[in-house]
C-alpha cells in the first residue's frame, strides 16, 4: 500500500516538475 503510494507521489511529483520546466521555458522565451 505504501509502496503504490509512493509511486503515485513520484508521477505527481514528475508531472509537476515538467510542468515548472514548460512554464520556465516558455517564459524565458517570450
């Protein structure tokens, strides 16, 4: 149960970070 929720928290955490990077991205560009 621990470990499932673990990995769920990883995914989220990941997405979230590719989502900063885009926004970063996209600001430095403009």
């Amino acid at each position: 149960m621990f470990y499932l929720y673990d990995k769920l928290n990883m995914e989220q955490l990941l997405l979230i970070q590719e989502d900063n990077i885009n926004c970063n991205y996209n600001f430095k560009k403009s």
